[in-house]
C-alpha cells in the first residue's frame, strides 16, 4: 500500500514538469501567433524596423534575430576554443593534482549568476574595450560576445571533457600500440570517437547563448538596427522581450509581438537541443555505450 | 488514474488563480510604472506607521501592467508615468472598471551629458534632431567631432513615451540609439560614454553626468512645477472610480503636506512648493 502511494507521488513528480512544458507551449503558441495574423508573417520575420509603441506600430524582427545569430556566432568564436581546448587539456595533458582544481574552478563558472556576469561586462569590460578600441561606445556586439562566450565555457568544457573520458582505453591503448605517438593518437583516434559528444556540447552551448538575456540586456546596448559590424550596439531577441514585456498593454499587438519573439527563440533553442540529443545517441551508439 | 487528475487539477488551479488573487478586505494593491514607484513605496511605508491596521503591497512592473491589473481588478491603485490610452480607458469601461486619475507629484525629464563634454545648451529643436537621426556628429553643434552616442530608455518605458511626446512631438526615434532599461543604466551608461547623451528623470541626475539646459532653462524643481522646463510631466495613480475607505485615506495623506514632503525626498516634485 504505502509503496502503492510513493510510487503515485513520484509519477505525479516527474509528470508534472511535461504540464510545465505543455503550459508554456500552449501560452506561446496562443499568446504569440495573433501578430502573424495582424502584422503577416513575412512582414514580421524580415521587416526592418522595431517601433513597436507609435501609431501605427511597426513590427519588424529582423534586425532582432540578426543580433541573437550575430552575438552567438561571436560568443561560438571565444568559447569554442577555450572550452574545447581546456577539456583536452584536463583530460589529456593535466596531472591528477592540476585537473582536481581545474575541473571544479572551471564549473564554479557556470554558478556566477548571469546579472553578475553582466554587470561585470558592463562596469568593467565595456569601458575598457572602448577605450582600447578608441570606440564611441563599449556596449556592442562585440563585447557581449566575449562575455556570453566567457559564461558558456563551463558547458562545453565540462561535457566535452565528459566526452573525452567516455572514449574507451582499449580504442588509445590500440593506437599506442600500433606505434602513433601521443599527438597522433590524440588527434586521430581520441577526438574522432569523442567528435559527436563534443558536438553536442558546442550546440548546448550555443543554446545557452541564444537564451541568455540578462547579460546581452546589459552589455549589448540595444539598439534595433541591422547589425553591421561587430563594434555596434545590438538588440539581440531575449533582451527585447526582457526590456518590454513589463511595459507592454497586455492583449495588445505588442505584447503579442513579443510572446511571438519567444516562441521562435523557443524553437530555435528546441531545434539545438533535438540535434544535440540525436548527435549524442548516435555516438553512444557507435562506442558500444547504448544498453 | 483518478489520483493523477485530481493532482493535475490542484496544480492547474493553483497556477490559475495567482493570477486572479484580488486584494480582499484592508489590504491596499499598488502596482505600475517603476517610475513612481520610489513615491508610493516611500508613502505606503508612512502610511502603515500611522495606521497599523493598513497593509499596503506595492509592485512595479511597469505603466502598462499598471493599467492592465487596475482592469483586471487584481490591484487597486495602478502607478503611472503616463495617462492612460484610450484603448486601455475602452477596455476598463468594457469590464466595469472607470479609471480616475490622481495627479500625484510632477517629474521632469532631464537631457544629460557625460561632463567632459564642452556642449552648454541645447535648443528643443537640436535635441529633437539628435534623437531623430538629423544631428549625427557633436562637430554640427559646436563641439568636437565625435559620434554622437545617442541612449534611450527601452522603447516600452512611460519615460519614454513621455520623452517621445514632449520633445520628438511624436516623431520616430533613431534606430541605432542604445536601449537602456532603466533610469539609472541610461545615467550609468552617459557616465562611461564620453560622447553620450541620455535623457532621466530628475531623481536620476548624479554627479557622474551633467543635467543641460533645454531651450534656456535649467531643470529644477521649481521650474518643472511652473512648467517652464519644456520636459515637465505629471505622475498618476489611477483607482477603479472614487477612492474609498483606505485608498481614500491614503490619498488624503499623500496628497497632504506631509505626503507631498515624501514626494519631495523621493527625488520628485510635489505639487505645491514649500517654502
């Protein structure tokens, strides 16, 4: 009987986080498609103005969605390698002693709060990329980059590295024995079998970037223009919805307009994480790992 | 199975309704603009000391969120930076709810400068051209020749709809101008921006910009109230018809000398000057 009522408890646990989600889906989809209807979808995926609060209001996000693959693709640059390279680092070149700080400092990282984060960005690294670069201004694309790209190493490292340890030893041991050296059996052996978990963190990574928002809100600078060059504010899709939602006449085109952005943004990271889920199955598969 | 649905129905109700709890009994709800809001924090803290029966919740959010809840009857009093819309006023009506509107203090918009630049003045013209996209460059207005930083409050503020109607007569902002979300990033980031301008509200100016004078006058309390200053505007709170019981006592109170003193400390204009 009693164990009859424990397990009810923890169904009714771990279903009610797909009520979470179903809920969610259903207000964005509801909240967000009546701008489709008002505004037309193309108008409102390639229109290229944002002024959503004059009379008539214009609906364009393309300037929005430009800055969101603008500011990830950036952030792709600085935390790729770093976090990459750190993994192949702790798993490979690292003695016990130096990965048992590493390792653990390296995902302190990814406790910092994204507002201290930035903060940071905006009291410290702005003003001094401005001055460095002689900028009129250090709230740009560039520098929210380079934070975002900062807050995602601990993603990719810690998985990567994850990944490198899944390789079994006999796969190194083999290629040692045929003869390559170290480099070789790193580079041709270790990151082949390990190349779709670590796939899978990039993409992961990149869709903590993608939904990011009080850091790009902060450091980006939020202008809604067609982002240019690297060196000018942008206005990425979640700081949109972060600086306007609270403002916006609920019912309205505008509110609409933003549950809309959500949705997308919604999408777009459902798309990321379904490819980083079939990446990594097909690899557990091949290294013998699936049950 | 049963259990499941039951459980299923206790959560979804209980997501539901704390989004319908409406204020029952004594307890006062405030809720809107983040700009007013120093004032009805400030004065509802009073309020509770002399009366200890009073419970007052204030809640920013926005003047759009305000206005909404006001409609929605989930708060009583909706702080606004703004009066209302007429679609928001037709959608009160349309759900019984017939807004009024309180005056409660005046606020004037400051045009500020980070220090270092040599600019003294700006006529309402220049201002509306450096804010539309017309002036680009500080050289055009007699300083160096250096890109204009142009920041605004994110376009859904009641800042800056007020901004948007007293100085760019309604006319588009610049695309490429820098969203801030709040009064005090926009002081923050004209702080760190030699080149920036920005526009706060006269509790945001700090000794790290420089408040510019606006068609020859300064901003001060005293010429916001009489209007002088061109970016003056007044400060709502909007109840669901005549104010009773507390919420009447309430206005009494800030609407009172004492009150209009909070008002005063808060960093905003009251009504009447004290000498």
């Amino acid at each position: 009987m009693r164990e009859k009522i424990y397990r009810w408890i923890f169904t009714i646990l771990a279903f009610s986080s797909l009520v979470f989600l179903a809920g969610i889906i259903v207000v964005l989809f509801t909240e967000g498609l009546p701008i489709f209807k008002t505004t037309g979808f193309f108008n409102f995926i390639f229109g290229q103005s944002w002024y959503p609060t004059y009379e008539p209001p214009e609906f364009g996000i393309l300037p929005i969605i430009l800055a969101s693959v603008m500011v990830t693709a950036g952030a792709m640059v600085v935390c790729v390698p770093l976090g990459v390279g750190s993994a192949l680092f702790i798993h490979e070149l690292a003695s016990e002693n130096v990965r048992s700080i590493l390792k653990p400092v390296i995902e302190i990282l990814s406790g910092i709060p994204s507002i201290v984060f930035g903060f940071f960005g905006m009291v410290i690294i702005s003003p001094f990329i401005q001055k460095l670069l002689d900028l009129p201004t250090g709230l740009c694309g560039f520098t929210a980059s380079l934070v975002l790209g900062i807050m995602a190493i601990p993603t990719i490292c810690s998985l990567s590295e994850d990944a490198l340890s899944y390789v079994p030893k006999s796969y190194r041991e083999a290629s040692l024995a045929l003869g390559a050296n170290r480099w070789q059996t790193l580079m041709q052996v270790v990151l082949p079998a390990a190349g779709s978990g670590i796939s899978t963190s990039i993409i992961l990574g990149m869709s903590r970037i993608a939904g990011e928002t009080m850091t790009v809100l902060m450091v980006a600078g939020g202008s809604a223009v067609i982002p240019t060059s690297f060196f000018l504010p942008i206005r990425p899709m979640t700081s949109t919805i972060a600086a306007e939602m609270g403002e916006a006449v609920v019912g309205s085109n505008h509110y609409h307009a933003l549950f809309a952005i959500g949705l997308i943004l919604f999408l777009v990271t459902l798309v990321f994480n379904v490819i980083a889920e079939l990446i990594s199955r097909k690899y557990r598969m091949k290294l013998g790992l699936a049950q | 199975m049963k259990t499941k649905n039951i459980a299923l129905a206790v959560v979804l109700g209980l997501v539901m309704s704390s989004g319908t709890l409406s204020a029952a009994g004594k307890k006062i709800v405030m809720e809107g603009s983040t700009t007013v809001l120093p004032i009805a924090q400030i004065a509802a803290e009073e309020f509770m000391k002399m009366n200890p029966e009073a419970d007052i919740t204030v809640r920013g959010g926005g003047s759009g969120v305000g206005a909404a809840s006001l409609i929605d009857k989930s708060c009583d009093i909706a702080n606004m930076s703004r009066a209302m819309k007429d679609t928001e006023v037709q959608k009160a009506v349309g759900r019984g709810v017939e807004p009024k509107a309180h005056v409660v203090a005046m606020d004037g918009i400051a045009v500020i400068l980070n220090p270092s630049n040599p600019i003294k003045s700006f006529t309402r013209q220049q201002v509306k051209d450096i804010y539309t996209g017309k002036i680009s460059n500080w050289s055009k207005l007699g300083g160096e020749d250096k890109k204009i930083v142009v920041v605004s409050r994110d376009s859904a503020s009641g800042t800056y709809e007020a901004f948007g109607a007293l100085a760019l007569g309604g006319a588009k902002l610049r695309k490429d101008a820098l969203m801030q979300a709040s009064n005090q990033a926009v002081a923050n980031t004209v702080g760190a921006t030699p080149n920036g301008i920005g526009y706060v509200g006269l509790g945001y100016i700090t000794d790290k910009v420089k408040a510019v004078p606006v068609a020859g006058v300064t901003i001060s309390k005293t010429t916001v109230l009489t209007a002088k200053y061109p970016y003056s505007r007044p400060l709502f709170m909007y109840t669901n018809g005549a104010p009773q019981g507390d919420v009447k006592d309430f206005f009494d109170f800030l609407l009172s000398a004492d009150g209009q003193k909070l008002v005063d400390e808060a960093g905003f204009v009251a009504l009447k000057e004290k000498k």
